[in-house]
C-alpha cells in the first residue's frame, strides 16, 4: 500500500462505527500476502466502509485505494469490485462524493471489462451503470464489448447498463429492438424489460406477452439488483399497469397479491390466482396466503361456496384452520359461522390467542365473524359471553345484553374490553361499575377512561393522566382521553394544546382533533388535521384518525380539497396497509369511504 494512505487525515473521517482512524491499517491488511488477513480485512471494511448500503466520507477516501488492490493486489479482486460496486450504488449525505470517487477511479479499471473471469466482467460492467452520467464517455466501451461478448449473462447485462445510460431514446430502442432476434433467452429478456422499462403507458400487450415467455417466473419480490434507481424490474414495471400485471397473473406470475395492494378494485380478478396458491401453501403450513385471501375477500361481496377451501378446513395444524376459517369469513362462504363456532370448540386456546402475525391482535376470526355476519352471528356472541377473553371480546359489541351479562368478567379483560364495557352505559351495572372505580383509583388509565364515558365522571381519568411521572406520555394520554370523552376532558386541555407543538404532523392531527371533540372548535383544529392530510406523500392507517375527524366535523377544508379527492378517486391505493396481512379489510377502503363522504358534504 503506498504511503499516499498516510496523508489522509482519516481520524477526521467517518464510516459507519465513528472514527475512521482504523481504516488504513485494514487497507494494508487487504493487500496482504496472507488470504485469512486479507478476507478479514475485507470483511471489515464492507461493514464499516459499506453499511447495509450506507456510505460515509471515508469511503470516498478509501476508493482510490480499493482500487488500485483490485488491479495490482494479491487476490480477492472480485470482492473488491464488489465493494467498489457497493460504494459507487451507496446511500447517504455522502453518495454524491463516493460516486465521484468510484468514477474517478474507473479509467484504470477499464482493462478488467475484458477479463477471462465472467464475473469480474459482469461487476465491472454494474460499477460502471452504478456511476450512471459519470459513465456517459464509457458508452462506445459498452457497445464494443456487447459486439465482443459471447457469455449470455454478462451480455444481458450490457444491454441492461446501455439501456439505463443512454441519453437516446431512439437508439436504445432500436438497439434493444434489433437484440429481439437475438438466440439467447437473457438477452432477449434484457432487451424486452429496457424497452417496457421506457415504453408509455398501457405497456404494449406484446411486448408483455414475450417478456413473460423469455424471462420465466415473474415475482413480485423486487428483491436486490446490481442497477441504480432507474432500473425496473420486470415485475415491478408490469405493477405500472394493472392490465399488463393481470396478464401475468393469468399467465402463472405471482403478481395476484402485488396487484391486489397496489391497483384498486382488482380483488375479483386476483381472487382466484391467491386462493390456489393460498391452499397449496397450507399444505405445509404457511397461512399467509390464507389471510390474503381473508382481506381479498372483505373487499368483495361473496356469499358462494368455496370448495377449494376444504383441504385447509380439515388440517390437523390448528394454525391452518383458524386461517382457513377466516377466509371463508370474509368470503361470506355460507356455514362459515357454524365453521366458527366448530373452532371455538375443537380449538378454543388458539382461536382465542393466535396471532396472525407479531403485531396483530389475536382471535380476530371471532370478531370479524360477527362484524360479517351481524345478527346471524348471535351463536357466537353467545359462545364469548359463556367464556369471554381477550381475542373474542370485540365479538360482543353489538350484542350490548349479552356483554352486560358478563360486565365483571370484561372489567378483567381491559383493555381489551374497553369499548364493549363504555357502549353499555347505565346497563353496566352498579359491581362493574365499582370494579372500574377501583381500577382507577390504583391508577388503571383504561379503567379510569371508561368509567368516565359510562358514569360522566371524568375526575379520576384527568387525575390518572396528570400523575404519569413522564411529561410526554402525560400529554399522549390527555390527548387520547380528550378525544374519547370530549368536554367532560376539558380540565386536560392544556396538556393536549401542548401536543399541538409535537415534531410529527400526526400527533399535531391528534391533538387537534382531541381539542375539537372537547371545545368544538373548528376555526383552530381543522387547518392543522387538513394539514396532515395536505402534506403526506405516502399515507398509512393513522391518515384514517384524520379523515374520521373532518367526517365527524363535517368539514373538508380547502387545503385538504386535492388530497381527499385524490384518497376519494384515484384507481391505486393511497393508504397503504400493514404486511404480512392479518387478515382485516384493507385500510384504504376505509379511506375512500370516508373521503367519498367529505366530497359529498354540502357547499
């Protein structure tokens, strides 16, 4: 290693673990003789110089270096290249300075696109995209090598790189044209996906149709690539068009669910494709794809019997079944309530607390049973009123004399049971009642909020909420017990207009929708929840507390006009949901609902 590496003040530079004062000793140790220092020297420096696809101003200073080992060093070129690669297609404030870096680097690298290793061919020519305008000059090497190359992988490559370089429109379809008569499969595959990459919208159906034919099984796990951002995969290009994405499904991609979470109204088409696939996973007891089915089926109106669910009912996996039950709740397969209150019996611990993933809320097959199938769904309430528990509870809801027949078993099941226990107002009955008053007085918040939303007294809930030792957590509960008892929370209203200063637009939303529901103002509250509406790209499930709140106030403010109407209109999903599903109707049909009604409002 030069002694070049010695004038760099690397103690003054940073990788991913601080101080990159370590960075020239390990560069030595890459250049050295023996293979085990040098592959722990690489390994160090993928981590600290490459982190998880970050870079840092060390890495740009390590460039010149990792280069010249991979020319002129004693092994592990590959790697190097491989890291070159990472560094030029690195995020961070420092992307821009690497890649400059990695670009400046490249002239005495260029010998290697011609090496007899086809791997280090096909890194050099992903280094060489990565730097994308930096690489325009190296154009005409691009072209000479892809009439020189005879390996189909690092072809397909350079047509992947000329493609995502060229500043040419017509020469890159020409050229990608032309490369459709090609005999290789994957040069012809990587043609075909430049050409859908860049071709308008609604992708031409015969392209699509050869993509397909050439490039084999199409995921819609868009996974890692060696190519900067313009990139598509063929997969996640075909997702630009529902049309094309469907002509995939039909044709055996695994593009059903993708289409189902990205295309609005594409339940119907999709179902069929993610049910096949849904059971035949089972079989080894994977149940997602039985959930998928469950949130595929909420979104249609169902009601047909559903055969192929059959071998998923009758499994021994106890896991299988509850997912197998939940989708015929959803699909509305007619004796699914009787299917439910079979679980219930042969399967009562897991239908109460399995969850269908690590955040969800166990059971929800009793509850969504009931949400389906209201009052036919009276034999199950009945079941949870006998043996209530936490991932039944909900099921009780509608039934208020059913919940307030076992009102001291829900007092144990808070939180659980807290909006069963507060729909029973007086009916609770005066032992629930003095359970609850209890629970608060010990300082139980959840107990403390619905003994104020059945009595009216709101006292030991603001009291609860001002002992929190903790200032924030105080004003997160006072919003939340502010927006559930409205004004009897009026003593908490300084605590909640603190909140209206939070860093994030949610909480700021929150907030005012709490100090709406306490003093019904709206001239203040209604500007700052619009705004979170206004001013979100990407909208999650707490977008909804928003839209519920402008509904409630029957308001749609103007500066929230364009993104109601877009949430309201738009043939692609604007709330995105949680993955893996649970099984729950997706959250953006919620949101269209509920913006469809803001659009509705008079004036």
């Amino acid at each position: 290693m030069p002694d070049a590496i010695d004038d760099i003040d690397w103690a003054a530079l940073e990788h991913a673990y601080g101080a990159a004062d370590d960075v020239p000793d390990l560069l030595r140790a890459a250049g050295s003789a023996d293979p085990q220092v040098r592959d722990e020297a690489l390994e160090e420096l993928v981590s600290s110089l490459c982190h998880q696809g970050s870079v840092y101003s060390a890495t740009a200073a390590a460039v010149p270096f990792l280069a010249r080992l991979a020319l002129d060093g004693p092994g592990d070129r590959l790697r190097l290249l491989w890291l070159l690669h990472g560094a030029a297609d690195g995020a961070g404030p420092e992307w821009r300075q690497v890649r400059r870096a990695v670009a400046a680097a490249l002239p005495p690298l260029l010998a290697l696109a011609d090496d007899e290793d086809r791997s280090v061919r096909r890194t050099m020519v992903w280094i060489i995209a990565a730097c994308e305008e930096a690489s325009l000059p190296l154009m005409p090497l691009l072209r000479a090598r892809l009439a020189e190359e005879d390996d189909a992988e690092v072809r397909a490559d350079l047509v992947t790189a000329l493609g995502l370089l060229d500043v040419s429109p017509e020469a890159r379809e020409a050229r990608n044209r032309a490369l459709l008569s090609e005999a290789e499969p994957l040069v012809r595959g990587a043609a075909l996906t430049d050409l859908l990459r860049t071709a308008p919208l609604p992708l031409p159906a015969a392209w699509v149709d050869a993509a397909l034919d050439v490039c084999g099984p199409v995921s819609d796990h868009h996974g890692d690539h060696p190519w900067p951002a313009g990139y598509r995969p063929l997969g996640q290009r075909l997702m630009d068009d529902p049309e094309a994405a469907l002509r995939a499904v039909r044709r055996g991609a695994p593009l059903a669910w993708e289409l189902t979470q990205t295309w609005r109204d594409r339940e119907r088409d999709a179902l069929p494709w993610l049910a096949a696939s849904a059971v035949d996973a089972a079989v080894d007891g994977d149940v997602e794809g039985l959930y998928r089915v469950a949130r595929t089926g909420a979104a249609l109106e169902g009601g047909a019997p559903a055969p192929w669910l059959e071998p998923a009912l009758r499994s021994d996996d106890p896991a299988v079944r509850v997912a197998a039950v939940h989708a015929a709740v959803r699909l509305r397969v007619p004796g699914a309530v009787g299917l439910v209150l079979r679980l219930m019996d042969e399967f009562p611990e897991e239908t109460a607390t399995l969850a269908p993933t690590p955040v969800s809320a166990p059971g929800t097959v009793v509850p969504a049973a009931v949400e389906v199938f209201g009052a036919a769904a009276l034999p199950v309430a009945r079941r949870v009123a006998a043996r209530p528990c936490h991932g039944w509870v909900d099921a009780l809801l509608p039934f208020p004399e059913l919940a307030a027949g076992c009102a001291a078993d829900l007092v144990g099941l808070l939180p659980a049971a807290a909006g069963v226990l507060a729909s029973l107002g007086p009916a609770l009955g005066a032992g629930a009642v003095a359970a609850l008053r209890a629970g608060a007085d010990a300082g139980d918040l959840e107990a403390a909020t619905v003994l104020a939303r059945v009595t009216g007294d709101a006292g030991p809930a603001v009291a609860v909420v001002r002992a929190l030792p903790d200032a924030v957590a105080r004003r997160r509960a006072a919003v939340r017990v502010a927006g559930e008892l409205g004004p009897a929370a009026a003593a908490l209203l300084p605590l909640v207009e603190e909140r209206l200063l939070a860093p994030d637009r949610e909480s700021r939303a929150d907030a005012a929708a709490a100090i709406w529901r306490v003093t019904g103002r709206t001239h203040d509250t209604a500007p700052v929840i619009a705004d979170q509406l206004a001013r979100s790209r990407d909208r999650h499930e707490p977008h909804l507390g928003a839209l519920r709140a402008l509904v409630a106030m029957r308001l749609l403010p103007e500066a929230a006009r364009t993104a109601v109407e877009h949430i309201a209109l738009s043939p692609r999903r604007v709330v995105s949901g949680f993955l893996p599903c649970d099984g729950t109707p997706h959250p953006d049909l919620t949101a269209r609902s509920l913006a469809r009604e803001l659009l509705e409002l008079p004036g």
